[in-house]
C-alpha cells in the first residue's frame, strides 16, 4: 500500500483507489520537500503548466520529480498541460467596443486605422469558415463568422466587451475532418478543442 497519512486505507478497496490524485505544480509546490509530501500524501500524477516558465525550467522541474519520486520508490506519470493553439490580433491603438450583434472583421498585417479591420498576426481567411465560432481575449469575447470574402474574416459578436491590440484570437473548429498542421508556427495555432 502507498505510503501516506492515516485515513487513506479508508478510501480504498482492496489497498487500491479508484481515483488518481492529480496535482499542479508551480512555484509554491515546487520543492524537493513539497513534491515528498505530494507523493506521501498520494499524489499520483503531477502536471506541469506548460503556459508558464521555460523549457530548461519545466525539464529542472521533470528532474526534480523523478529524483522524490525515486527516493520515495514510488512510480509518479508527469503531465505536460499545453496550451490551445492562438493567433494574436495584430498592434493597433486604442480600444474596440464591442457589443453583442456588432459586426467585425479581421484581415491578416491590415492598418486598423486606414481600413477598419482588426489586424492579425495570421491569415484566417483561408481557415475558417461561416459557422465556426471565434474568441477573443482567451474566451472573453464570443463571436460567429458570418462570411470570408477577399482575405476579409467578417464575425459577429456575440456579447458585449472592449479590448485593444494585441489579444488572442481562438477559434472553436465545427469542422472536424479539417486541420491547422500547415500553420508556419505552432504557438499562433487556432483553437481545435471543443
């Protein structure tokens, strides 16, 4: 049976649980003296947050769980969480209102101030598609696009905030037999979860 506090037999059948314990490690839970209590306490998996903190800082973190989970003599899987795939709004001064109905458009390197359209980092025209919904400032902003005409993404907002440049844009995919594996980079990917 794992090491841990009295009470844990309790929750199980047979010595084994029927639940794994999932722990997210960050800066507070970080330590060699953290991590042994985690594991003591049954921490079963422990997940990594890849939107935060560097590759050398989440492959010390890998080396660190392994070294406990070792000393510990007990087996540990490690999650790497990886964010959705984004697109970001290019720059452009100032606050767009948005308001629930509105309609907006997004076109790739535009000037907001010479043609109106919201800017992005990527062409979307030939992504998406009319139904296929749209998010902005991770999820803040709901919209529908509504047409894609000459590289033009039109949407329609679907409830009221402001934001300014340089947000995230995701897109939640209605068509699943399409893919984004030719986007030249794989941190500015739409959104294919559902």
């Amino acid at each position: 049976m794992n090491k841990g506090p009295k009470g844990l037999e309790a929750n199980t059948v047979l010595g084994q649980r029927k639940a794994k314990i999932v722990c997210t490690i960050g800066p507070a839970s970080s330590s060699e003296a953290v991590l042994r209590d985690l594991m003591r306490l049954g921490m079963d998996v422990a997940r990594l947050n890849f939107s935060h903190g560097t590759h050398d800082e989440h492959a010390r973190m890998i080396e660190r769980l392994r070294k406990v989970a070792e000393k510990e003599e007990r087996p540990i899987c490690i999650l790497q969480d990886l964010q959705g795939p984004k697109i970001r709004l290019g720059d452009f001064d100032g606050i767009v209102n948005v308001q629930k109905g509105q309609s907006l458009t997004f076109q790739y390197g535009t000037d907001y101030e010479k043609t109106g359209h919201l800017p992005t980092q990527y062409d979307l025209s030939g992504k998406v598609k009319r139904g296929e919904r749209l998010y902005l400032y991770d999820g803040r902003i709901r919209t529908v696009v509504t047409s894609v005409h000459e590289g033009v993404v039109h949407v329609r907002a679907e409830n009221d905030d402001a934001r300014g440049g340089q947000k995230d844009v995701c897109g939640r995919r209605t068509d699943r037999k399409r893919r984004f594996r030719d986007f030249p980079n794989p941190s500015l990917l739409f959104s294919s979860s559902p």
